[in-house]
C-alpha cells in the first residue's frame, strides 16, 4: 500500500493505492453507494456493510471537497480525497479572534 499527500491548487490530495483485487470499472461508480457491495464471489469473499466507503463520500462531501477511485495499473486500486486546503492553522485564527476580543 502506497500513501501520498500533496497540494493540489487550492486544495490537499491524499491518495492511497494498494495492490489488492481492485475494483472492476463497471463497479466503481458505485462503490460510494450506501450498502452497496461489489458481489462477495468478485471479492474473494471478503464482507462488509457497504457503509465504509459511503461515509467517506459524505465526509469528504461535508468539507466540500471529492473522493474516487481509479483503477491502480491492473494491480488494485488508487483512492483519491481532495479537499480544500486551510488558509491557516485553525488555532491562530482562533488566538487572533481571542486577542481582538480582548483588546
């Protein structure tokens, strides 16, 4: 398994591609479907709820931001996130908001 994170204009990229049985192109539009499941003899009877990949999307929908997979070469899968990077660490705003108040 491969773990990457870069920028990508305005937004961060976290990419994870692994080597396992990948995800047939007919199945990946909907792999981010709630409770869908690819067919257990495709998986190698690996289970699942069909829920894992479906709360990532909504996550990742919530900040704005996108999630897919592409196929990794024939040897897996690639997953992508992006979502928008911050202007600044979330704790100097809030200590610029807190030296205002007080000022």
């Amino acid at each position: 398994m491969h773990v990457r994170l870069e920028p990508a204009g305005k937004y961060v990229r976290f990419t994870v591609a692994d080597e396992g049985l990948g995800i047939p192109p007919a199945e990946q539009g909907r792999i981010f479907e709630k409770f869908y499941r690819i067919d257990p003899d495709m998986a190698g009877g690996i289970g699942g709820t069909g829920l894992g990949l479906y709360i990532s999307r909504e996550l990742v929908r919530r900040v704005h931001g996108r999630i897919w997979v592409e196929a990794n070469h024939g040897r897996g899968s690639v997953f992508h996130v992006e979502i928008p990077a911050a202007s600044e660490p979330a704790a100097d705003k809030k200590k610029r908001k807190r030296a205002r108040a007080s000022a």
